[in-house]
C-alpha cells in the first residue's frame, strides 16, 4: 500500500453481532410489530500517512435490489453516507489505517415482508476529499459486495 493511499478491501452481510459473512439473511421471523435487523461490514486499508493525516472522506452504501432492477426501498434504511477522517483520534471511526466499520440496518416487519426472496447487492464508495470539499479528488476507491438474498 502506497503512504498517500486508501482503498477499500471487504464488504459484507451478517447477522446482527455474527462474525461470518452471510449470502442469505433471515428476516423472516419478525412478530407483529418487532423490528428485524442485519449488519453491513466494511473494510478498508490506508497508508501509514494518510492514515494518521486527518484527511476527511466520503464513505457511501448503497443497495441494489436485483430482483426488481433498482436501488432497494425504504432507501433510507439501505443507504447510508457519512464523512469521516483518516485518523485515530477524529471522526466516529478510530481504526485507522485499518478500517472496520459496522452499519445495521433495520426494518419494520411490513418492510422485511416485502423483501422476501429478493437478491440484493451493495456498493461502497469512498471518496477524498469529499466532492462538496471544492477540492479534486485523489482517492476514489469502490466495491461490491458478494449477492445475498432475504429469507
């Protein structure tokens, strides 16, 4: 890895606390009015000096539904978009230049219902600087995740 570079290197699913990737969620299992949920795990590499630089990015997620050819609804609970800094001490994210972070993802009943059977894919960007910074940007990094499927 490059001193001035970042990529991302994983993204997957799993189960809420679960340490192993999983390519079919259950969703399925909700009672009237309970919430179901499931993780998204990123990873991502920086060099030594861009990550401990303070630099900030853009990490994006975002779900395609494959099943029904556009991106996944409620869009609000499969998209996510934050700004971070390459940095142990800023940010919401502290493992710099080794990067794991957790996003859950929840759904109402009504909502995991409606998925069932659906195959899904995300994708991850990370962006610096950030496009609103004015500034170009000289680190774009993007991945997808392996196809997983709502059970």
């Amino acid at each position: 890895m490059n001193a001035n570079d970042a990529k991302l290197v994983g993204i997957y699913t799993r189960e809420v606390n679960g340490h192993i990737a999983g390519r079919y969620l259950r969703v399925s299992d909700a009672i009237d009015g309970e919430s179901i949920a499931f993780e998204v795990v990123v990873e991502a590499e920086a060099g030594i000096v861009l990550g401990r630089s303070g630099a900030p990015y853009l990490l994006s997620l975002v779900a395609f539904d494959i099943t029904v050819g556009h991106n996944v609804n409620p869009c609000d609970a499969f998209m996510k978009t934050v700004t971070e800094h390459f940095s142990k001490r800023f940010g919401t994210v502290s493992q710099w230049p080794e990067y794991k972070s957790v996003f859950p993802v929840m759904l109402t009943q009504a909502q995991a219902n409606a998925l069932i059977g659906h195959i899904l894919q995300y994708t991850v960007t990370l962006i610096s600087p950030p496009p609103d910074s004015g500034s170009p940007a000289n680190i774009v990094s993007f991945l997808r995740s392996e196809l997983f499927i709502l059970v």
